[in-house]
C-alpha cells in the first residue's frame, strides 16, 4: 500500500485529552515548562564531552545521550488533605543531550497548587508497540530520533554511548547502553512545589545528573559490560535503569505571566511563484516514516522536470564535459563506480561519489555534512574547482541564453527569472523524488517473495549484536545501518586508518568529530562500490573484512566499535560473511536503477 504526500509541517510533541484515575486535566490558560539541564558532578554540560571524570579516577568521554520520557503526573492535595493525581497521558518528549537545555511544553494545567511531579523514562506498552511510521516529521516518535529499533520492533527508551579512558592498563574502551522494552520502563517521582492559583505560567527546572548513570547507588562497571540492550534479566540494565531513575532532581520553578496569545499568522511569501505549477505527490509505501519536506517551495511537476533537465545538462561546468549525472549514475546505484570522481579537465577529487537515493529523509549532505540542505549542496559542485569549475553567474548567464530553459523556469516559477536560488530549488525537488523502496528485500517484507536460507541468516546476522556474554554472536550492523534506510543519517568514525581527510572535524572544528563520516545508506549497495568516503574497498567481501579485523582505534572510534577491543574487529566466519554479503544484494532496487535521474 502506498499513500501520497504533499508537505508536512513539522509538529511538535503532542499533547491530548487526558484521561486517568482521579481529576483530569482541564482546559485552562495555565501552562508549564520543564526544563532539563544535563550535569556531570554539578556542572551543565551538552555533548559530546570529552574527560568526564569518574570516582576511581577513570574517565569517560560521553558521546551520545538522548532519551524519551512521556505521561507526566501532577500531584496535589485536595481540600481533605488527601492526594489527588492529574496525568496526561499519550503525551511524549524527545530529549537529546547535545541540544543542550531541552524545553518541554505541557499546556491546559487547572490553576492549583502542586506538590508532586512524575513521569516516565520510556513509553507505554501500546505506544511501545505503535507503528513508527504514523508520526508527522518532528513528532518526538518519528523515527528518525534514531530512537526506533526498527525491524525488530519497539523504542530505544534511553541511549548512553561513549568510551572509558582506563588510569592504566590498556587503551580506551567503548560501550554503548541501549535500554528499551517494557520491563526497563524507568518511573522518576520527584517533589514539587509549585503554585499555579494566580500566574499563567511556570517553568520548572530539572536537573538530570547524567554522572549518576555511572556512578549512582548501582555504580556501573563498564568493563565488565560494554554494552546493554535491555533484555528481559538482564542485571546491568536493571542497574542502569535505577540508577537514571534517581538522576532526576528539582532544582527551581520559576513564575512569569505568560504573553497574551494571538492567533498565529501564516508565514509570510515573498512571491507567488510558490503556488505556480502542478502539484507533485511524493509517494511513499507503507511502513516508512514521513519525511520533512520543504514547505516554502512545495514539489510540483514543472519543478521536479527543470530540476531534472538541469541534473543531466553539463551546460552547469565550465568546459561543457561534466554535469551532475556524470558522477551519479542509474547503474552505479546514482555514484559513478569510481575511486574518486573526474571532474573538469580530467581532474580527480579527494572522495567517493555519494549514492542519491531517500534523501528527503536526510538534513545533512556530503561526506562532512557541510551542507545542511539539498539547495544548497546542489550548488557546491559547480564552483567546486575539481569539479565543474564554474561560478553560479557564469551559469545563470549560460542557461538564460539557451531556448529552453527560459521557457521551463516560466513553467516552474512563473516568470523567466533565473537565479542560483531557483537553481539549487529545482534541483533539490528533482532529487527529492529519487525513492528506492522496491528491492527483494522490501517485497518480502511486504510479503510477495522470500529470502534464500544465506540471504535470511545474513539478515538475522546484520540485525543481531555481538555480544558473547549474551551467547550473541551477530555482526551489529544495524547500530549504524538500522531502520527502514539503512542508514542512521549519523556520521561514525569506522575504523578506517586515518590519511589528511579529517570528515566532520573539518566542518566542525571540534577534535572529537576526527574521523567521522557520513553514514551511507546500503539500499542498492552492491551496485555503488567503491566503498568508504575514499572508495578503498572495491567489494563488499573486502569491506566486511574491515569490520572482522581491520578495525584502527583512536579516540573516536564508534562505542559500538569500540566496545569490541583487542579483535580489531567482529570475528566472523567466511560463511557469516558470505551471508551477510548475499543479504547486502537483495537491497538493490532494479526498477529504480533502471529509471532514476535518466535524461
């Protein structure tokens, strides 16, 4: 079953009707804030963080950290003295630490006075259950929080990943503490108080002292456990969970009279050109999560063909030799099947063309991320002087002159203006629409085929953690390549040996992103070799040997490599590889091959 779709606006956490034992909560102007600061031994801090120390003199270096907490409870006294409970239920929040202070909406509070603050770390059993794939973009649910286990079903209810730094002994290890099913569900009751009889609004703040995770009244022996995924009997995430349930505390409520609210306005548009054209449906199956379009230019037909036409055209380089589909080919699953792609002049650059496919559901671009939308990365290229060589100007100038491309920006934007802006928009909508969603694998998930016995044990491989204490022994590709993408849109440093070619830290300027890169989603993966950032592995059999036992440490390292020390790697036999590898192909998607970005 697919479903169309136009634009999305992005929603934020939902609140609806309460309902529960006791008083509910009832419409009121009133309306509350939570506020969580995230502390390590009192001191504020947003992630990533490096040197935290911990009481026997390690240090940890904390990477990630972001959680969902949901129904909160208010607790008040009636008349008689007697507790009485107000909850809201089906509310959710996403939290993730590197956001720093995260600010937490719940309206419609009655105006009394309150003495009690609950909620959960975690979901309830039926939203637990939910499908994913329901909630708008930006909905604290959507998966793309990363928060989803994906195929195998169910929410991450908090993720703590880093790596510890030993006093002595051996080097840093990783671990990565994943906690989730209904079993690990955390309940945090704090005291509050709070007067809402007379004011319109109040912030409450909470401080979660992360550093209680490790060091609480269950201190954590990451050596012992580098890693947790919360199944049922397992005493280290029973620990973990007690541990987060006494990191919360109240700090302060604050009081201010909330701004008279008006009705909001719709945004403002510079122009009409917005609405011109045909609607376009960007159309997507079942059991996928929606994605966030651009809302200011929605997709329509004329677009997407301008887009498409200016995609194919090498009139965009300097020499007229190179245009977008030179190093993003239908047969190479959208890259070009070279090391490093040729540009004008016959010049080389320094990284492996980026497969083109799903990236609606994508908020950063290239291999460093340096773009942060589609528009705008559309338009590096062609003043990239290893690769088209050319000024968005000279450009602009060039297509004016043509016959038709006047014609087509008319069609698309109503007049015959042509801007670099107009440009990197229509190639954006064109890109938009390259969806790959129909491989074997997806017809067997959909129930119209099935795997082979290896392409099922590669799968069950792929999607199964390495964990001997557990009698695990998967190969924990999902961790990076999970969810309906393969792909956590993250960027991970992998294990490659590191040349001049920093990734993210160079965007970034912060040393603890040395060596991290995009994650590349592995739809259609066997057609796109070579593979890495710099296209150093030219099969998948090499680069599985990579993860076997080519992994290189250094200090950012993924945890959920890292958390594996002293193997280089995963072992896994030749016939898990093999496995594995025949998995790998029944994600390639021959109808989209054979259609995508073709003139």
């Amino acid at each position: 079953m697919r479903f169309p779709i136009i634009a999305f606006f992005l929603l934020a956490a939902a609140l609806v009707a309460p309902s529960a034992p006791g008083a509910a909560l009832s419409s009121s102007p009133t309306s509350l804030t939570l506020e969580i600061r995230h502390l390590w031994n009192g001191q504020v801090v947003s992630l990533p963080q490096t040197s935290l120390p911990l009481p026997d003199g390690q240090q940890i270096d904390l990477t990630r950290l972001a959680y969902l907490i949901s129904n909160p409870v208010f607790g008040k006294l009636n008349a008689d003295g007697v507790p009485q409970w107000l909850r809201r239920d089906k509310w959710q929040a996403y939290v993730d630490a590197t956001d720093g202070l995260a600010r937490i909406s719940v309206d419609g509070l009655p105006r009394e006075k309150y003495a009690a603050l609950q909620f959960q770390v975690g979901l309830d059993e039926e939203t637990n259950a939910s499908d994913p794939n329901q909630y708008g973009a930006g909905h604290p649910l959507n998966p793309a929080n990363n928060l989803h286990w994906s195929w195998q079903g169910g929410y991450i209810f908090l993720a703590a990943e880093g790596r510890l730094h030993r006093s002595s002994g051996p080097p840093a290890i990783g671990f990565s503490y994943h906690l989730g099913n209904g079993h690990n569900l955390m309940n945090v009751s704090l005291p509050l108080e709070i007067d809402l009889t007379k004011i319109d609004h109040a912030t409450v703040i909470l401080d979660f002292h992360i550093d209680r995770i490790f060091n609480g009244r269950h201190p954590v022996d990451i050596l012992a456990q580098t890693s947790s995924h919360g199944r049922q009997g397992d005493p280290h995430a029973e620990r973990l969970s007690e541990n987060i349930e006494r990191a919360f505390q109240v700090r302060q409520t604050r009081y201010r009279a909330a701004p008279r609210k008006t009705k909001p306005r719709p945004p403002a548009l510079s122009s009409k050109e917005q609405f011109v054209g045909t609607p376009r449906p960007f159309v997507i199956p079942k059991g996928f999560p929606i994605p966030a379009l651009p809302t200011d230019y929605p997709l329509t037909e004329e677009r997407v063909a301008l887009g498409k036409a200016l995609f194919n055209d090498p009139l965009l380089s300097r020499d007229g030799s190179v245009s977008c589909s030179s190093c993003h080919q239908p047969n190479h699953g959208l890259t070009d099947g070279l090391q490093f792609s040729v540009g004008v002049d016959g010049k080389e650059g320094t990284r492996n063309s980026m497969p083109l496919a799903n990236l609606a559901w994508k908020s950063s671009f290239f291999w460093d991320g340096r773009s942060p939308s589609l528009r705008e990365q559309a338009l590096v290229p062609i003043e990239d002087p290893v690769e088209m060589h050319d000024s968005l100007d000279n450009v602009t100038k060039k297509i004016a002159k043509s016959k038709s491309y006047p014609v087509l920006f008319a069609k698309a934007f109503g007049d015959e203006n042509i801007t670099a802006e107009r440009l990197g928009i229509a190639i954006e909508q064109f890109l938009l629409t390259l969806t790959s969603f129909d491989s074997k694998f997806d017809r067997a998930m959909r129930g119209e085929g099935k795997l082979t016995e290896e392409e099922t044990r590669g799968f069950e491989l792929f999607f199964t953690e390495y964990e001997p204490r557990r009698q695990l022994y998967g190969a924990d590709c999902f961790h990076c390549h999970g969810g309906a993408f393969f792909t956590d849109h993250g960027f991970h440093n992998n294990g490659l040996a590191l040349a001049e070619d920093f990734g993210l830290e160079k965007v970034t300027g912060v040393e603890i992103d040395r060596g991290k890169f995009s994650t590349p989603t592995l739809r259609n993966v066997a057609l796109t070799a070579p593979y890495m950032h710099d296209g150093r592995f030219e099969t998948l059999e090499e680069v599985l040997d990579h993860y076997t036992d080519g992994i290189k440490d250094s200090p950012t390292l993924a945890p959920n490599l890292a958390k594996h020390p002293g193997s280089g790697g995963i072992p896994l036999s030749e016939e898990d590889k093999a496995a594995i590898v025949a998995f790998l192909k029944t994600l390639s998607d021959e109808q989209f091959t054979q259609t995508a970005a073709t003139p």
